[in-house]
C-alpha cells in the first residue's frame, strides 16, 4: 500500500528537463513514477525513456560496493573492496603522481549523466579545481551552436517554447522534438490548430515528420547553403524588413552582398532540394509574420556546425521576427540564467590550487589526450558519462583506455563499456537517491530534486565522493564541508534577478518554479541584444579579431561529398547518427524493456543504395570506414535520400553483435567554432556482414 509520493526531476540532457512524482510503498520502496501533473510545462507525462526510471533504477545490475580490477582492462572482471580501501588506494596514486609529475597529469571527464547543479556543476567544479587538474573542455553537445548565438544576439536566449503557439510558420530545422523534446509537441499542436504550418528541414524522416506540413530533406552538413539562399531570396524578393533591420543589425549591407551569389539553383546542387522548392520556402518565411525557426544540437555537429546555426540566426534578423510573440529562434534557452559561480565553485579553491590555470583538453579528443598529450595524463577518473560508447573515434578511446599504466577510476551505476577498462569501480546514486537543483534548456523552469529513497547498499552520489576524497587529499576549505542541501540554499540566494522568488521553501512545497520572467518571456523585445554593439551582429567584429569570417558563410563539410570527393568515392555514404526515441545517449541502453522496443542496433537506408549492394530489408550489414566499423540490421526504405543513411544512438560497444558501436566510425576532428563535435560529419561505405557478424547477430537476437 502506498503512504508517500515524494516530488522530483528527471535529470537527464534533455531539453524537458521533467517534473515527476515518486510513489513509495511502506517499506520506502519506489512501486511507482507518473510526471508532475503540476508542473507549467511538462504537465504530467512522462517520455518512453523515463517512464522506464524504476526499471532502470532497480536494475539487478546496479553496481552496489566498490570494485577492483583483478583481469584484464576491457575483460570486466573484478573483486569486491571496501570504500575505505578504494578511497587509500585513489587517493595514495593521486599524492604519488602529483608529488612527481603534478597535478595535471590527473584528467577528470564527465558530462550528462545528470545535469544537475550539485551533482554535475559542483562535482565538475570544486574538488578538481583546488587540485589543480587538468580542466575537461566539454565541447561534445553544443558548443558550436552556442558560440554562434554569442556572436550573432549575444547568447542562448532562445524563444520561450511556450510562445510557439503564437507562430504562423514554425521551421523545425534538425531537429526531431518527438523524440527529443516531447514536450515541446503539445504547444506545437497547439500552434497547428490555431493555423500555424509546420515546415520540417531534415535529412532523416523522423517521428516529427508525421506532424510537419512539408519535410525538405537537405544532404547532411548542407542546411548553411540552404539557410544562405533563403537570405538571397528575402533580399531579392524584396522581403527584408529594412527599417527593422537598419535599426537593428550590423553588417547588412555586407550581408546582403555576401549572399547575392546563394541563388537557390546553387543551393539547390549543395542542398539536393531543388531550387523551386528552396524558393517556396524562403517566399513562405518572409511573408509569415510571426515565424519560429526551432532548431537543436544535431545540426551544428558537423565541421560547418557553427556557421550554419550563425546562418540561421540571421534569418529572423532579416524578418524582424526577434522580438515578436511567436517569432525569433530557439536553439536553447539555457542563457537566461547560470548558476552562480562563486556559489558553485568558491574562489578559495582557486587561489589554494598549485596550478591555478591547468591545461584544458578537449573532450572530443579524449583518445587523442590519453595516447598523445604531453606531459601524459597518468590518471583518468570518469563520472557522469560512458565515454567508451559515446565519445567519438572509439578505436582510439579504446586504445587509450588500454594503456596498462594509465589508473582509471569509474563512478558509476553500471558496468558500462567504460568501467570495464577500470582499476576501480565506485557505485553511484541514482536521482531517486540524492538532493540537487536542475534548471532546464528547452523552458524557463527550476525544480528541486528530493531523494525519494536511500542510496543503494553502499551506492554515493558525487558530492559525497569528492567530500571523502577531498579529506583525504588534505583539502580544508569549507567549501568541501556543505552538504548538497546547503549548497542549492546558496545558489538560490546568490542567483541574482532572474532567481527572485524561486526560494528554497518555495520549492520545497511546489517542486518546480518559473525564473523570474514573464509566461512566456519575449526575448529582445526591446531590441536590445547581448552583443558589443548591442544589436544583431551579421558581421561580428568578435569573429575578425579571431580570425575568422566575420559574415554568416557556408564551407562544405569537411567529410562529404562536396568537401573530400577522394575520400567519398572509398565511402559514398554520408552517416547521420542521431538520437534513439529509447535511450539518451547511453543512457537506457541497459534496460530490457527499452532495447526490445529499440529492436537493436538498425541502419536506415534508401532502396537505391540498398539495391546496388544487394541489401535487403532485414539483412545484417556493416558499417565501415577507415576509422573502425559496426554491424547493424538493415531498415530499407524512403526515411533517407539517396546517399543517406541513418542509425539511432546509441548502444554500448557490450551489448552490440561484434562489440562495436556507431561511434567506431565517427570523427574525433573538431567544429569551426569553440571545438565542437563532429559526429555527423561521417563518410561510410555499407556492405552486407560477413558470416562471423551474422552468427554473433543471431546469439544477440536470440538472447533478446
């Protein structure tokens, strides 16, 4: 019998960042999850993913004791220790190769596990910065993107989702909210009843297509060039908002220069849309007031990924859509507030530290860092994250991971592809079993995080690890000594202006509030934006002082077609691998119910393509390039063009037929802007499997 129900958030990257509610039985046990009917967003639903969080937090599998390395790195076998013991150990390593090598020969690498403000931000933050480590440069989502809106209107203030209902024309460009964002949709179909048309821009027909009054389907890595003669057609057509934009903008002039030369018949060779098409489109936008342009993470991992967001985000500017209900671009809204950092991360720390300014890694290259970098990183402690599965050009990361002399400690729930290349492995806390704080990236809500339960056996959260490691390094600062409660108190009550009322006791008893902004909040309404000019910058003198093209431009992807032709007639076929409906990232990718909904590891591809390969529906095939391959089912079909193919993300290297996953094929090469990823900058050829494959694919299926 039910005696509780205990208020709390999902804490995973996702722009939704959900409400839920815990139903505890009278042993305190959680019987079950529902959404937060009483949150303004969410409203009460969950997605497929975490309607599955009991199943995931109850796992058999849950790592519940501190664990040894006794085989080899990779083999997965260990013995059970005390924490006692697994702290002396991580601890005594840690002295001796500070005392010889210093402080950033020890890398941390972590990134959305949770995304909360103690167990990601403080956890990323405090312990590693009065040490002195190597800093991580967490660059694997969105960083392109997100320096392209800097320059462009001065930060991330995307559109409040909620406004949507208000827009006449919604351009959904790659970006795939059923599955990404569900709780978008609603206020989606909100805007179609009210008259709005839905225009999708994506190489793969996703779950949003079904919702999408037409879908335009852009080679991969092209959208800039599309983007670029919509601009061409606005100022051709006459259908620049030219008041609005002289007062507005920098650079129009040089601008409207830049793009005479995108006619949609180029467009239409870089894109694969014809030209016709790519005129209706940019007729259509210019004569729609209001028009949103959503897009998300996905369409800026490519080499050209910060471009094509700086391309997008002058489109409204040329519009006069910044400003308007309704109107504008919604990349993400996590710039309206930050935590606050002195409430994060004490400057105390910093100014204790023996290297105050450590080197930074990118994280995109962590297979590059562990084999590379010099002096070497001698110590590897991974929190928040699977990089064996999710970071790009796995052979490399593996490879890394391998080295015998590197110490490795993994702070996880599961055993996961990387944690089987540990010396040790230390049970983590799942959300139902620590306090924290989230703020989200697809609305303009904070929730608390209640513990719904106690942690697992001897399961801690991070903070709580990097308190018991930070005793035993000898770290005093006071810092180390708050509990996780203290220190979200801290963060509301230095969060400044866009915090005033979200209080500790307020969220308490509500669970979830809005930022101090209107419902819904207009960003630039008053037309000023966040950029040194205090206008919208289609020429960025920031971009000039670095060195870079201070005009929105398109460069092909520097794997495609266009951009390597040598190297696309070895792999002709551009992969685009992107979120699955059922996990997030790896995340999920161990529960049995959501990867017998996923059917395994598939490869979308066009009939065309199939046929000249003698694919059929069904068949298992590899996909491969000169950086690894991985073997999948094939799905044949028109959900890709010509040249296309597509596979969902992401299953762990353990659980896929011949050990491999996606990310054995992708690059680890960087973004034009902030060193983003590359993910979707991916050349391949496709083959049917060899019979190895094909008997390693049937015990796999039969164990399903």
């Amino acid at each position: 019998m039910a005696v509780s129900q205990i208020k709390g958030v999902c804490p995973h990257n996702c722009p939704d960042t959900c409400g839920w509610v815990v139903t505890l039985d009278a042993a305190r046990t959680p019987v079950k999850i529902q959404g937060d009917a009483d949150h303004p967003y969410t409203q009460g639903w969950l997605c497929a993913k975490v309607n599955r969080y009991l199943e995931f937090v109850l796992h058999p599998d849950r790592l519940r004791h501190p664990l040894r390395r006794v085989g080899a790195k990779g083999e997965g076998r260990f013995e059970r220790i005390s924490w006692a013991e697994a702290l002396a150990e991580i601890t005594g390593r840690w002295q001796a190769l500070i005392a010889e090598h210093g402080p950033e020969a020890i890398l941390p690498y972590s990134y959305s596990g949770t995304l909360g403000a103690v167990q990601c931000q403080v956890a990323n933050t405090r312990f590693w910065t009065r040490m002195g480590a190597s800093g991580l440069d967490r660059t694997i989502c969105s960083v392109a993107g997100t320096e392209a809106l800097r320059v462009t209107v001065g930060g991330s203030y995307g559109a409040d989702p909620e406004s949507v209902v208000h827009s006449r024309l919604v351009l959904l460009w790659g970006t795939n909210p059923a599955s990404t964002h569900p709780h978008f949709i609603p206020w989606l179909d909100e805007a179609r009843r009210r008259g709005a048309r839905v225009v999708l821009v994506d190489p793969h027909r996703t779950l949003t297509a079904q919702r999408a009054d037409l879908h335009l389907a852009p080679r991969p890595g092209s959208d800039g060039a599309l983007a670029m003669a919509m601009m061409h057609v606005l100022f051709a057509e006459g259908l620049v908002d030219e008041a609005w934009a002289r007062e507005h903008t920098v650079g129009l002039e040089a601008l409207r220069e830049r793009v005479r030369e995108w006619t949609p018949g180029r467009a239409a060779e870089a894109t694969g849309i014809p030209a016709e098409q790519i005129t209706a489109l940019a007729h259509e936008y210019g004569t729609t007031r209001p028009s949103l342009i959503r897009c998300s993470m996905g369409l800026q991992r490519h080499s050209n990924g910060g471009e094509t967001i700086r391309a997008l985000a002058c489109l409204p500017a040329l519009t006069g859509d910044y400003g308007k209900p309704g109107g504008g671009l919604l990349y993400s809204t996590g710039g309206y507030w930050s935590w606050p950092a002195a409430a994060t991360c004490p400057p105390e720390l910093a100014q204790n530290s023996p290297s105050p300014e450590p080197r930074v890694l990118n994280m995109n290259r962590l297979g590059a860092a562990l084999l590379e970098a010099e002096p070497p990183v001698r110590s590897l402690y991974v929190f928040n994250s699977n990089p064996a599965a999710v970071a790009p050009n796995s052979r490399r990361v593996l490879a890394g991971l391998s080295r015998p002399d590197l110490f490795t400690v993994v702070h996880e729930l599961f055993l996961t592809d990387t944690a089987r290349y540990a010396d040790l492995v230390l049970p983590a806390t799942s959300q139902f079993e620590h306090w924290d704080l989230h703020k989200a990236y697809g609305h303009l809500y904070v929730s608390l995080n209640r513990p719904a339960m106690a942690p697992l056996d001897e399961a801690k959260s991070n903070w709580e690890v990097f308190q018991l490691l930070a005793e035993r390094m000898g770290y005093t600062e006071p810092a180390f000594r708050q509990s996780a409660e203290e220190i979200i108190q801290a963060i509301l009550e230095q969060g400044g202006p866009m915090a005033e009322g979200v209080t500790w006791e307020r969220l308490l008893r509500e669970g979830t509030c809005r930022l101090n902004v209107p419902r819904p909040v207009v960003p630039f309404a008053d037309g000023r934006f966040r950029t040194p000019s205090g206008k919208v910058e289609l020429l960025s003198q920031q971009l000039a002082d670095a060195g870079q093209d201070p005009l929105p431009a398109w460069t092909p992807d520097a794997e495609s077609r266009e951009g390597n032709p040598e190297r696309a007639r070895r792999y002709p076929l551009q992969m685009v691998s992107a979120a699955s409906h059922y996990f997030l990232n790896s995340s999920f990718a161990n529960v049995p119910s959501l990867r017998k909904r996923h059917g395994g590891p598939t490869l979308e591809i066009h009939p065309e393509d199939a046929a000249v390969r003698r694919i059929r529906d069904a068949d298992w095939v590899e996909i491969a390039n000169d950086r690894g391959s991985f073997v999948a089912r094939a799905s044949v079909g028109e959900t890709v063009r010509p040249g296309t193919v597509f596979t969902p993300t992401l299953w762990w290297n353990g659980h896929s037929p011949d050990g491999r996953g996606a990310n054995w094929t992708t690059s680890d090469e960087l973004a034009d802007y902030a060193g983003g990823a590359t993910f979707h900058g991916n050349l391949v050829e496709v083959s049917l499997a060899m019979a190895p494959h094909l008997a390693e694919a049937a015990t796999m299926a039969g164990a399903e």
